[in-house]
C-alpha cells in the first residue's frame, strides 16, 4: 500500500503546497507520494496562489499517480471532465 498526499482544494487546508516536499522529505519512503488533483490544483491557479506548470515541474517526479476533474472559473470543482 503506498500514501498519496494530495494537493488540497482551499489555501487554508492542509497541507499547504509549501508544506508537500517538506513532508515528502521527512517521510523519505518509497511508500509515500504525491497525488495530482487537477482540478485543485487549477483552481490554486485561477485564484493566483500558485503556477500549475511550475508546480507539476517541482513536485512530479514524486507524484503516484493522478486524478482529473474539471473546473468550473474561479473555484467551483469536481465538474466532470468533457
């Protein structure tokens, strides 16, 4: 079995994308990844608190695996993806 932390929806949720590669570090498990919400991430976008592009750089080579949902502008999520 292996743990996904997921990019989170709201910037007052935690973890804080900030707060991801230092707890990916601490962990320093094979076990333990990230998880790619596009539409949370998009939506910490749309809201300018982060570059989407720069993160999937950063943070991807850590990354399990994915989930894909669309996004309705600003912040509404979970829209099936057409």
């Amino acid at each position: 079995m292996k743990l996904g932390i997921e990019g989170r929806r709201g910037y007052e949720e935690i973890p804080s994308e900030r707060e991801i590669p230092a707890l990916l570090n601490e962990f320093s498990s094979p076990l333990v990844g990230y998880w790619h919400d596009f539409g949370h991430i998009q939506i910490k976008e749309n809201l300018t608190f982060l570059d989407h592009e720069e993160w999937l750089r950063s943070i991807g080579s850590r990354a399990f695996g994915c989930h894909v949902q669309d996004c309705i502008w600003p912040a509404q999520d979970h829209q099936a993806s057409i």
